[in-house]
C-alpha cells in the first residue's frame, strides 16, 4: 500500500478474497474484494474496514482497482505487486464465469 504524500511502501500479501459481484448496467460489473492478509503483511493500522473495490467489463476485463475504507475511497494506492495479486484473482476461470453469468440490474 501507498499512502497519498508518503514515502513509506508496505506490500501486501492476500492469501485469499470473499467477493461480492453485481452487474452494474450493460457495460460494467462492480465487485467488492474483502481480503484476507498474510499475518506478516497486516493492513495500515489508520484503515479500519479495507475493500478493494474492482470495476470490470463484462467480458472480464479489469477497467479499474480501487482500495477503500469503510466503502469509500481511502488515502491510499495499491501497489504493482497488489494489484497482480488481485489481477490473477480476478482472471481465475472460475471468477470469469461468474462474472459472465451475472443477470442485468431489474
């Protein structure tokens, strides 16, 4: 993580994600990562609920990363080595089908 006007770089490590997915409109899907921290990588301590929030195409494709506090956007930047780590979560087979599977907003 980089925090906005800091020089000091913390890499988090994600041993795993619960995922919410929704189908935003015809275009995009929202889906909110709440992760699960290697114990030796813990969120800054000024974070008090950290999400990473993706948008998507509906083909799967990553149009955005976002880390938020408590649902909304945060001081913060995910690293190169963050946002790999969400990337090859987000490019799993299995993730790709649900996201393809998502029904449009009623």
């Amino acid at each position: 993580m980089i925090k906005y006007g800091s020089d000091l770089i913390t890499e988090l490590r994600f041993i795993r994600f619960d995922a919410s997915m929704e189908r935003r409109d015809n275009q995009w899907v929202d889906i909110v990562l709440q992760p699960t921290l290697d114990e030796s990588t813990p969120v800054p301590d000024d974070l008090i609920q950290f999400t990473v929030y993706v948008i998507c195409t509906l083909d799967g494709t990553i149009v955005q990363m976002i880390p938020q506090d408590e649902d909304c956007d945060c001081e913060y930047q995910l690293t190169f080595s963050e946002k790999e780590q969400v990337r090859a979560y987000i490019m799993q087979s299995d993730i790709q089908e649900q996201i393809s599977n998502l029904t449009p907003p009623q």
